[in-house]
C-alpha cells in the first residue's frame, strides 16, 4: 500500500521466499505440522507477504474460514473479504499439479494502529474467536492443508498466544497444518514463554530488501510509468530495497513541485522515514534516537567504530554497545567495526532532523578524537572539511590541505580559504606550494578581477621559484581572459613586477604585456616584437634573419632564465613559420626542451610551441617522447592543470598522433581539446588555437570518411563563410578545400585553395605550410587544375625534406613529387614507400602503396598492383582512414573486373581518353568556350565529348558531379590512365622530369643512411 493510503500498491517480488512457503505447505503432507517464521524489519513488507501467499493458497483452491477478531465480528465485517487483497503476483504459487481442497486460518495482530493488515487495512486488538480451537479446525477444508497465520507473533499478548497454541495443540495428529508467523527484527516478544513454545522446531526466512529488478516494478505503478534504469538505481541505493522508503520515496516524487531531477534525491528529507524506524527502535532503548543521528554524521564522513560513537553521543561504552545492538538487529545499522545506517535515506532524514550546529559539534569532536589517537589523516580531514566553521587547532598541514579541498568541493570556500591560510602561515616545503596555489585556484574561482589582483598579492608568499612560476603560470591565463579591463591588468602588473623583484622573473610583467599584444599579429610582426626585447631576454638573432651559419645556444649557457627559454620557443616557432630551415629550428626545439621543464609549468604555451616545431619539422617520436617525459613531472602535470595549458597539450598529442597515422587516437585528442576550449578558462588565445584544432580535426574526420561530420564541424564553428583575416586558418581552409573536392564542387575548392595560399603570403609563412598541407596540397591543387602550383609545391617539399633529415618526410614528399607526373615517378614512388616502411607511419606508406599500385595497373602489372592494393588497405583501416581504404578498395575491384558493382566505375573504364580530359576539364570548372580554346578543339566537339560521357556516366549534366564522387576512388581512377594527359604548360619549366640530387639512380637508402645535405635526426 501506499504510504498515504491513496490505492493500492502492487506486491513485487519476493518470490523465492514465496516458493519456500510454498514448499512448506506441501511438506505437511508428511510432516503433519510445519511452522514458520518470517522475519524482517520494519516496513520490509512481510504483511504484503502473507497477503501475497494466501492469494496463491486461494489460486490452488484452499479456503479462507474468517476467524472472529472480536466479539459477534469477523473479518469480512471489517473489511477483509480477501486476506490477499490486491497484493497477489502475478500467477500462483508454485506448487504440487492438481488443487488441494483446505482452509487458511488467519489471525490478526494484538496492536491497534501499528500497521496494515494482509489487505491492507488498520489492524483492530484481537480477540479470541468465539468459535474456540475445535470449532476452527472443523471448519469445512475437504481434506486438504490448512494455514494458520499470525502476524507480528513476537508483539502478540498471551491470551492471543495461548489461543493459537490451542489451536496448534488439537490440529496435532489430526488435519495437515501450516503455521506461519511473522516477526518484527530487533524487537522482543510481549509473552516470551508464549512466544518461545510457538516458535519450538520452526523454520526460520529472513525477508530483505527488493532487488533491483524487483524496485523497478514496484516504482513503475507508484509513478504511473516505468521509472529510468538510473532512477531506479538511485532509489534501490537510498533504500536499501525497502518497500515501505521505496513508497515514500515514490510519492515525494510524484507530488513534489518541480519534480527534483536524479541528482537532487540524496538531498531528499523524509521525516515519516525516521518516525517508523527509529521511532520503534526508541522504544527498545531510550538513546536509540541520539546513537542512530550520531551514527549518520560519522558515517556522512567514512564511519565509526563503537567506541568514537561513544564519545560523540557522551554515552558509557557499554550502554553504547547496547544501544548499537537494538539498532543492528533492527537492521538499521550495519554489524561491524564501523557502523553506517543501512539507508542512506534515513541517513539524510536524520541529518536534515538537525540544526547544523549539532553537526558541526559533531563533526569537530570526532576530528579531535580521532587526531589525538593518530588515526587516518583522510578521515580526520573528513570531518574538518564536513564543518561549515573551521577548527583552528594545531592540525598538519596534509590535514588541513585535504579538509581545504573537500571543503572546497562542498562550496564551503570560506573554510577552506581558513584552512589554507593556516598552512602558508605554517608549512613549508611542498606542502606549503600546495597550499599556495590552491588558494590561488581559489581566488581565480571567483570574480576573475579580483582573484588577478589576490593572485598577484600572493607573490609575496611563494619562496621558491618553482611555485612563482606556477603563479604566473595561472596570473598570465586570468589576464588574457576575454574581458579582463586593460586598466585592471596594467595595475595587477604593476603589483606583481614588485614582488617579483630580485627574482628569476623580474622581468615577467613585461614579457606578459607582449605576450597580450602577440596575439592577432602575423609572425613578421612577432617577431620584430620578440627582437625588441632586452638584451637578456632577446632571441638569437639567427633565428630571426635566417642565419644557419650561428648554432643554437647550448643548454646551461648565460642568461638561460626559465623567461629566456620562453622567449626562445616562441622565437623558435615564429621562426620556423617564416620559412626558416627544419633542421636548424628542430635542433633550436631541442636546445630549448634540453633545457628541463620548470620554465614549461610557467608558459605551456612556450612548451606547446617547441613542440609543434618538433612534430611539424618532420620528428613526431622525439616530441612525443618529449611529451611522455614532461607528463611525468611536476610541473608536466602543473601545465596541464585547468589554468595550465591542458589545451595545448591537447592539441600537440592529438598533431602527433595524426602524423604518426593514428586518426583514431587524433580524433579523441582534438575533440577533448576543443571541449576545454569551451570551457570556463578559455583566454583571448583561445580562439586562434580553436580555429588549428578545429581544421585538425575536421581533417581528420574527412580522412576517416566521416565528410558529413567534418561539414557539421565546420558549419557548428562558423567557418563555412567568411573567415576573419590572419594566417591562422589553413588547416580549416584545407578541410573547406577537402571536403568541396569529395563532393565534386572542385571550383569552390580551387577558391579556397587560392585563399588559403593567400593567406600565407600575407603572412608571410613558408609555402611548404603545416603538415596537412605538405600531405594533401599537392594532390587537391593538382586535382583543381593548377599544375604548375602542384610541381613547384613538390619540389619545395623535397627541399624541407631534405633539411629536415627526416625519414618519413622525405617518403612523404617524393611521394607527391610522382603525383605530379614526373617521368621517373615509378623511381619515386618505390624510394617513397622505402622511406615510409622505415619512418613508422602507416598512413602515409598507405597512400604511396596506393599510388604505386596504380602505377602497376597501368603498366599491367596486375598481381603486383593488388597486393599493394590490400596492403593498403590493410593499413589504412589499422589508422582508421575510412577514405583512403576505401578509395584503395575500389580500385580492387576495377582490377577484379568487379567495376560493374558501382555504375560510375565502370562507366569511367568506358570512357575514351578525349573523353576523360575534357570530362575532367569540365569537373575542374572551365567552360566548353575554356575547354575548347584550351584543347585547340571546336565547341561543338567539347559538347559531344561531354554528353557522351554523361551519357556513359549515368548523369545529364555538370549537376550531376556531387553524385558521381560519391563513389571513392572515382577521380583517382578517372586521372591515372595512361592516356589522360594534362593541358599544354602543366608543368614549371626546366627539371619537370628530373630527379632531385638526393634521390638520383643507384642511391640506396637505409637506417643508416643520410639524406643528403643533412644529417639524420631522431626520428631517421
């Protein structure tokens, strides 16, 4: 039933217990008399057993005798027609086949208004029946078993005892009898003689909570639906699988305005919950109320053993003990050396009973206890924390530092800022930092102006350079939040340039001022802003003027200060962008990670930018093995913190694992980057490191095939239109170029291709661009109708490759340089894949095995081209290159003769080679006027070139390109056969057909062997 009596509740479960009654109704057949009893704790549910076994008893044709409660009055007078009432399950009981023919005695209970009776109404004193113990048994039962129940026996009187006993006593050697009793746990019986003499030889089931299932369907008809897996966890936990917690939980539920959602239910306060709980359990001993509220605030902080019970509550140990056993045979408490309340629901009703300061008491008290008996310092912080007024004791700093922190979880800031305060007044050493810049998160919790000038303030507390640089590290990040007045940040820098006088970082304020103004300005810029720094602080000027004939300052040198290294990796990076050689800003990478990792926790940015040279100058190992080695520091993990540069590093782990092929890997770390990016931190940098994300990342997604969520991507970001000027978005440009070229919009590509060199040229970067440039700008050029811009790219990526002395960048760029149709591409292609099976990138070897494989097939070396095929494709699904793999599957197929099973394949192999050129003519954009003029052919031959080939291609005009790319691989295919040839002046004159020096006939290449013109690096 329903706690508030409004219908009635639905029996759930329970039915092993069901099957043991079961099995002892048919056990009277041998035995005579079976009794049982059934115990458990208050509002478990045993009354709405009974009702639920005498239904079944009712299904297999027993009868129920109404039995007289009280004088002249049975039970179907008081509104008991049917014992089961509505609580039966849904089919019957498991029994013997066939029906049995008896009679189920039911006896009521002694206590008036203490519960429901089998069907649920308000139970009456009972008194015994008129017709006496002989009059009973001869109640018509045709043979069968009968069944005796009496509920809550241990509470009955001794005349109703003694009446039952009667009854027991001349159903001896006579008709087959059930007795069935219930017990309220913990609770002692009113007539123990009685009660004993009832009990002798019974069979004893414990009756617990519901099952997770089972609290499913019982919620299900109490909230008129069927309740979510995680609301359903939610209330089994809060009650433990009580039926009668269950029913109140479910009608504040249903009633309560607004509806609380999942989180909001440990926070519920149910009064009624305690009333019959502990209520009872008060009855049995006079402090149960005082020992179960102290048990719910110890074990609101991990638990306590009897004896700290005992001091909080102010009760003798063994008066405790006694208390604890009425509570834990009461099933409230658990039986153990550390005690918890069983429900947590009762937990919270008894918690929100109290005033707080009775907590606070409580809570403080058991801190001190348990610190001046050396006990566990987390459970000692525990309370401290679980008090909203601070202790001001002589506790240890690791204390106070966890109380502060758990403290600080709860939104209880003024204690934690108290605690913490304490510790930088007292500790020192580690735990000192700790609590300095725990403060400072603290400070930056709040208003982000004030927590800058507290932050600043707090200088004056650090006194070692590692932790000013970790302030600085979190000041410079609150003073490029968007927002942050100009006025405020030139006095909080005013603040901390005093306090940082005489140090390692006087000159921080400074740097940061430039840092502010570095944004948004191209790389030429930075880099004027970086020379007009002092002298102590200034880059080599090397890195600047291009001058490969100076080396990099060595680690250890003069005036290598953690804002030097600093200066020097942005300088680095700077400098790499504006076309300076590979190889000299790898090795001024290297100089400046070389130089260990305290400068890294004060600008993760700096750090970032090092790395990126690393990985982008051909190196991607040795960054990542920079990466691992930095995480596993201090201040690594200092620099990934939420005002660290978490982000960034983000960015740089996500970068190498595209490079090295894991697209899988790259995908997770880009978008875990993108979702810091949206976070509360994010500064006015931000948005330039969101934009290198987003075009990584939609990069990505279209190389896994995923085109639809790259174009979602970058309509969600808001770069399908107009881009804001800067040179910070060719990543984006490439994905925009990308993904018009898959859909076979080539000239919306050809734009965007156009922009994006554009942009570069303004901003003065190196026309080789980022890696995914140097990956795919070859090809999409060379794809739009721009040959000469595709051969000059190629040529200019062997000559970083060549600098760069790595493997893998060399592989990747002779690769390119055959795509653009150089005589020796066959050369090329076999020294590439060489190159790529020795630099571990399993992406990259993939695409050159799939352009070597063409270049079988065109020579008609079939089984030679399948096996690259499969290899190729083997690799690409290894990286999770959905595009790639496909394209290289559908190449199979042509191969296989299979082409029929995609119509625009096999209507490709159709067409003849005027056909092809003009066709592709056509895709790139130009007109039939362009195309003829272009060809030296007639318009009138161009149109019937071109409606042949639509004709062939299933399509009826230029619309109907977008469909025929669906198809992977189709321009591959359409390009690569022998006879399409490319328009007059596709090529840059002079050397279009040469090999480079360093890749002339009879080189070997190996692991050991250098690439001319540069020494191997790491990553050779």
């Amino acid at each position: 039933m329903s706690p508030t009596g409004r219908g009635k509740g639905r029996f759930a479960g329970r039915y092993d217990l069901l099957r043991e009654l079961s099995r002892a109704l048919d056990d009277t057949a041998g035995d005579g008399m079976v009794r049982c009893v059934v115990s458990g704790e208050a509002g478990i549910g045993r009354t709405s057993l009974l009702g639920a076994f005498l239904g079944g008893c009712r299904a297999r044709g027993l009868h129920v005798v109404p039995v007289t409660a009280a004088a002249g009055q049975t039970w179907a007078a008081r509104g008991l027609p049917e014992p089961a009432g509505g609580l039966c399950p849904p089919g019957p009981v498991p029994g013997p086949a066939g029906r049995a023919t008896g009679a189920v005695l039911v006896a009521g209970s002694p206590l008036a208004g203490t519960g429901a009776g089998p069907a649920g109404a308000a139970k009456e004193p009972y008194e015994p029946a008129s017709t006496g113990p002989k009059g009973v048994l001869a109640a018509p039962g045709g043979g069968g078993p009968m069944v005796l129940t009496v509920d809550d026996a241990n509470l009955a009187g001794a005349a109703r005892l003694r009446q039952v006993l009667r009854i027991v006593a001349e159903a001896a050697g006579g008709p087959r009898l059930l007795v069935l009793l219930t017990e309220r746990a913990g609770e002692p019986p009113a007539a123990p003689a009685e009660y004993t003499e009832l009990t002798l030889g019974a069979r004893r089931l414990t009756l617990g909570g519901l099952t997770l299932r089972e609290t499913g369907e019982m919620l299900q008809p109490l909230l008129a639906g069927r309740p979510g897996g995680r609301l359903t966890a939610a209330c089994h936990r809060l009650t433990a699988g009580n039926p009668y917690l269950l029913a109140l939980l479910a009608t504040h539920l249903r009633d309560a305005r607004p509806r609380p959602g999942i989180e909001e239910l440990d926070s519920v306060v149910l009064p009624a919950a305690a009333g019959l709980l502990v209520g009872r359990a008060a009855r049995q001993h006079p402090h149960a109320v005082r020992l179960a509220e102290t048990v719910a605030v110890a074990g609101d902080s991990g638990g306590a053993g009897p004896a700290l019970i005992a001091h909080l509550s102010g009760l003798g140990l063994v008066e405790t003990l006694e208390g604890l056993d009425v509570l834990a045979r009461a099933r409230l408490v658990t039986d153990g050396d550390e005690l918890e309340l069983r429900h947590p629901l009762l937990a919270r009703t008894l918690l929100g009973s109290m005033t707080r300061l009775a907590r606070n008491a409580i809570h403080l008290s058991a801190a001190s206890y348990l610190h001046e008996r050396h006990g566990p310092a987390e459970r000692v912080a525990d309370h401290l924390s679980a008090s909203s007024v601070p202790h001001h004791e002589d506790w240890p700093a690791g204390v106070m530092l966890r109380a502060a922190d758990t403290a600080r979880q709860a939104g209880h800031e003024g204690t934690a800022r108290s605690y913490l305060e304490t510790v930088t007044d007292t500790a020192t050493g580690d735990e000192r930092r700790r609590a300095v810049l725990a403060l400072a998160d603290l400070h930056m919790g709040g208003d982000p102006a004030g927590g800058s000038r507290e932050l600043a303030a707090l200088l004056r507390r650090a006194d070692d350079d590692p932790t000013r640089g970790a302030l600085l590290a979190r000041l410079g990040r609150v003073l490029s939040t968007p927002g942050h007045a100009t006025g405020d940040s030139a006095a909080v820098l005013d603040v901390a340039g005093s306090e940082l006088r005489n140090t390692a970082f006087e000159d921080w304020p400074q740097l940061q001022r430039l840092a502010l103004r570095l944004t948004g300005v191209s790389p030429a810029e930075a880099m004027n802003l970086l020379l007009g720094l002092p002298p102590r602080l200034r880059p080599d000027a090397g890195t600047a003027r291009h001058r490969t004939g100076t080396r990099p300052r060595p680690a250890g040198a003069a005036g290598d200060g953690p804002l030097r290294t600093v200066v020097e990796a942005v300088a680095t990076y700077y400098g790499y962008l504006m076309d300076e050689g590979p190889g000299r800003s790898a090795d001024r990478a290297r100089a400046v990670l070389g130089r260990g990792t305290r400068w890294s926790e004060m600008c993760p940015t700096a750090l970032a930018a090092a790395l990126t040279v690393l990985v982008d100058s051909g190196h991607p190992t040795e960054a990542a093995a920079h990466l691992d080695r930095i995480g596993d520091t201090a201040a690594g993990a200092s620099a990934a913190e939420p005002y660290g540069g978490r982000a960034y590093l983000l960015h740089v782990a996500g970068h190498i694992a595209r490079v090295r092929g894991d697209l899988v890997t790259a995908r997770r770390l880009l978008a875990e980057c993108l979702t810091v990016l949206d976070g509360p931190n994010a500064t006015v940098d931000a948005a330039a490191l969101r934009t290198s994300a987003a075009g990584m990342l939609a990069n990505v997604l279209i190389s896994q095939g995923e085109l639809g969520k790259a174009q979602v991507l970058l309509r969600d970001g808001g770069w399908l239109g107009r881009l804001p000027a800067g040179h910070r978005h060719q990543d984006l440009l490439l994905a925009r170029a990308r993904c018009a070229a898959a859909l076979g919009a080539l000239p919306d590509a050809a734009r965007d291709l156009a922009e994006l060199r554009g942009r570069a040229r303004a901003g003065g970067l190196r026309r080789t661009g980022t890696t995914l440039w140097r990956a795919h700008g070859v090809e999409l050029l060379d794809q739009t109708g721009a040959a000469a811009e595709a051969r000059a790219l190629a040529d200019q990526q062997v000559r970083f490759a060549r600098d760069s002395g790595s493997a893998f960048e060399l592989g990747r760029a002779l690769r390119v340089l055959a795509r653009t149709g150089d005589r020796n591409a066959e050369t090329l292609l076999r020294r590439a894949v060489a190159l790529l099976e020795l630099g571990h990138t399993p992406l990259d070897l993939a695409a050159a095995l799939t352009d070597l494989a063409d270049l079988d097939a065109r020579h008609g070396r079939r089984k030679e081209s399948t096996a690259a095929l499969n290899r190729a494709v083997e690799l690409a699904e290894r990286c999770g290159a959905g595009e790639l793999a496909l394209r290289a599957g559908s190449r199979i197929l042509v191969l296989s003769g299979d082409a029929a099973m995609h119509a625009s394949l096999s209507g490709v192999l159709s067409l003849t080679p005027r056909e092809r050129e003009i066709l592709v003519d056509a895709m790139r954009g130009l007109t039939n006027r362009r195309i003829a003029h272009q060809r030296a052919i007639t318009r009138r031959t161009v149109e019937l070139h071109l409606s042949s080939a639509y004709r062939k291609l299933g399509v009826s005009g230029r619309d109907g390109f977008p469909a025929l790319f669906r198809a992977p691989g189709l321009w591959t295919l359409l390009t690569s056969a022998p006879t399409a040839r490319r328009p007059e002046g596709g090529r840059t004159p002079g050397g279009a057909g040469e090999l480079p020096p360093s890749v002339g006939e009879g080189e070997a290449f190996g692991p050991d062997r250098e690439v001319p013109g540069r020494r191997p690096g790491p990553d050779w």
